[in-house]
C-alpha cells in the first residue's frame, strides 16, 4: 500500500509542480503586489489594503467595471451553457449529419480569440461592415453595434456565444454518451415520452458535466480580454470595460501595478464566490 502510494505521488508531483510554479506563485505574487504603490520615480512601497480602500470607495471607473463584468458574465454565461446544451442534444446520435454539424458547431473554437475580433470588428463595422451592407438591401437602418454604447456588450456577448459554445458542447457530448442507453430503453418501456426523458433521466445524469461546464465557462467569461482589446477599448462610454481590461490599462497604460494587481485579485475573489454557489446548486448526487 505505502509503495501504491509513493507510485501514485511520483505521477501526481509533476502535475502540481507545474501548478504551484504557473498558477499558485502567480496569484501569490499578484496579491503581494497589489499591496504596495509605485511612485513617479518607480520605487515600491508598502501601503496594506490602501489600494481595495482606494478602489471600493473613491474609483467610479472601477464600479462602472464592476457592474460592466456581472451583467456581461451574467447573461453570457448561461447563454453559452444553454446553447451549449442544445446543440449537444440535438447531435447526440449517429444519425448521417450528425458527425457534418458537430464539426461545423466545432469549428469557430479553432479560431483563435484575436482573429475571432478582428473578423466581427469587420462584419460589424458600422460604416463598411457586412451585417449592414445585408440590413440596407433589405431597406432597413444600419447600425452602429460596437460603436453604440446600447449595443457594444451585446456585440461581444454574442461574438462569445458563436465562438465558445462548439467548445462546451463537446463537453455535453461526453457526458451524453455516458449515460447507459439501457435507462432509455426502460423508460420507453414505461410509455415516458422525450421530453420526460431528456427531464428525468439525461439532465440529472449531466449534473457532474453541467457542474464543470458551468465553473470552467464562468470562470473563462470573467477573465475575457481579448476581444475588448482588440474591438472596443473599453468604450464606448466604458460601456464595455471589463475588469480584466481595466486592470491591463492601470498596469500598462498607467503604470500602476499596485491597483491592476488588487483588480485582478478581487476579480479572483469574484470567479470563487461564483464558482463556489455553482458548485452547490449543480452538486451532482445521483448514482449509476
């Protein structure tokens, strides 16, 4: 047992190394960080919690962040579990187009982050952009999209959406296929329906994939950055300003290492509490 054991520690330590070296170390030098203040001639100091104090009572820019980052995440994220979800139901079957649409629902996830920006920054482009050169040959008004301080989020979000949801639903897949065929076949016995099916059987036994799909997309949705870089800036109006962004513009923009580092940690704070409550009310407790 003691040899089973030191076995088991000899593959699980390189893993860890790895954690503590690229993720663990970072956050504690992040923290550490956001402790201190930079001064004009570059020198360090040590201020405490001056810096949250600062943020959580005098920064408006970081408020407007704030709630910018909880409706963003707040709507995106379910949209992409729910689609997500559906596609994956939809193709879970060895049906002749199944295997075409998979990949074709796949596909925008091979695309990379920027390249995904730069293609929506050019269909919607208000001026020259495809989506409005289709809305006017159709006689109606183009619009402005990420230009517009009512429909810039919306934009993103929706860029988001098409690129990320292919990605989960490979996860859905999985689990789908997981599930014994045998609990269908004895359902139908029973004279249950599709719908009862999908209620009864198929979601309860997708609870531990949804539990992971909902904290691993969460926690994606909060630290989205590229888009934001590439298309909007922030703007228009800070309409689009997410704390990931905002902390890169005090740390590179501003130099002020000290307030990007508290952003990012009490960023980190947020994806915890978040992913803990997710953790909860997905907690999967059904064996089979």
């Amino acid at each position: 047992m003691f040899r089973n054991g030191r076995v088991a520690w000899l593959f699980i330590l390189p893993a860890l190394a790895f954690l503590l070296l690229f993720k663990i170390w970072p956050i504690g030098v992040s923290f550490i960080e956001s402790l201190t203040t930079t001064s004009f001639r570059g020198t360090k100091s040590f201020v405490g919690f001056e810096n949250y104090s600062y943020l959580f009572r005098y920064d408006p820019v970081f408020w407007n962040s704030f709630w910018v980052t909880l409706l963003y995440s707040a709507i995106v994220n379910p949209l992409i579990v729910l689609s997500s979800l559906l596609m994956a139901l939809l193709l879970n079957g060895s049906y002749f187009f199944t295997k075409f649409f998979r990949t074709v629902f796949f596909l925008p996830t091979a695309i990379s982050y920027a390249v995904v920006a730069v293609i929506w920054s050019i269909v919607l482009d208000p001026y020259y952009g495809l989506a409005n050169s289709f809305l006017t040959s159709f006689g109606l008004k183009p619009q402005p999209f990420f230009a517009s301080p009512d429909q810039a989020l919306w934009g993103l979000i929706m860029l988001n959406v098409w690129r990320s949801s292919g990605y989960w639903m490979m996860y859905f897949l999985a689990g789908l296929q997981n599930i014994p065929e045998s609990l269908y076949e004895a359902a139908e016995i029973d004279g249950a329906s599709t719908l009862q099916k999908t209620l009864k059987i198929t979601l309860p036994l997708l609870t531990r994939t949804m539990s992971f799909v909902l904290v691993a997309n969460t926690a994606f949705n909060f630290l989205s950055f590229a888009p934001v870089y590439i298309i909007t800036k922030g703007g228009p109006m800070g309409s689009t300003n997410l704390l990931m962004y905002e902390s890169y513009k005090s740390a590179f923009v501003n130099a002020d290492m000290g307030r990007a580092s508290a952003i990012t940690s009490i960023l980190l704070a947020i994806i915890l509490v978040f992913s803990f409550f997710e953790l909860k009310l997905t907690k999967a407790n059904f064996e089979y």
